[in-house]
C-alpha cells in the first residue's frame, strides 16, 4: 500500500508504529504513543526512580528526551524522513518519581524542507512541566518506512 492511498491520520499512525518499533530509546524509557495524527503526536513517561537526579526529581535530560521523541514523531507523520536541526527547552517545574508526563507536539509551519514544531509536556495534574520548540529538516525523497 503506498502512501497516497490512505488518510493522513491512517498514515500518521502507521508511520508512528513503525517508528516506535524500531525506537529502542523511547521504549527504553517507558514511552508510550497516545495519539499520532498529521503534524501532531503525543506520547506519555512514568518517571521512575532511575531517572531522578541527585535532589530526587526527574532530570531533564529524560523530560527532553520525551519531548524530543514527541518532536520526532509528529515531524516524520507524514512519512518524509525528518530530522532534528534544533531544539530549545524550557524546564518549567520539576517531574517527580511516579508521575505521569505526557508531550505534545504540534506541527507550527511546514516550508520546503524545514518545519517547526512546538512541545508541551504537562503531568498528570495538567501542569506545564517544560516547553521544546524544536526545528525540522526533510530529507529529500527518502521515507520513514516503506510504502
């Protein structure tokens, strides 16, 4: 089946199994995809005691590897290989063990190659607990999984 024969949201979420079954990192982590859609993912962490730094809160390093991966995902929804050109992130609040982080990602703009793409990952209580903007560069001709 090529790409043009199914709906964006169909393809989305293709792609985004695809990607996640060969993402050893976010799986690693405890990742789970909530949504895929065009432009759009959102995935969810339960921070765990491995990944709390030496003041017993989540270290950001784990918090923007969720956003990242959540990036990554919405920005390859449409099945062109897209990579990170950068990324910015803004610790709002600390995580701590046991709670349950969820990034969004929304597609911003999409022009030619280059897109960009903003992040919210919130707990459980819908707290904001940081912000990614991150920046996107299309490979050209080349797809995420086969058509």
């Amino acid at each position: 089946m090529n790409d043009s024969a199914l709906d964006p949201r169909a393809l989305a979420e293709r792609v985004g199994a695809g990607m996640f079954a060969e993402d050893a990192a976010s799986r690693g982590l405890g990742m789970r995809i909530e949504a895929m859609g065009p432009g759009h993912a959102r995935l969810s962490m339960r921070v765990r005691a491995d990944m709390l730094n030496g003041f017993k809160i989540c270290h950001g390093g784990f918090i923007t590897a969720l956003a990242d991966s959540a990036f990554a995902f919405a920005c390859n929804s449409s099945n062109e290989l897209t990579l990170a050109a950068g990324i910015a992130v803004d610790f709002i609040a600390p995580a701590m063990e046991g709670d349950l982080l969820m990034a969004e990602a929304r597609e911003v703009v999409l022009a030619g190659r280059t897109g960009l793409y903003d992040v919210t990952v919130t707990n459980e209580k819908g707290q904001i607990v940081a912000t990614l903007r991150g920046r996107s560069h299309r490979a050209k001709n080349k797809r995420v999984i086969p058509t």
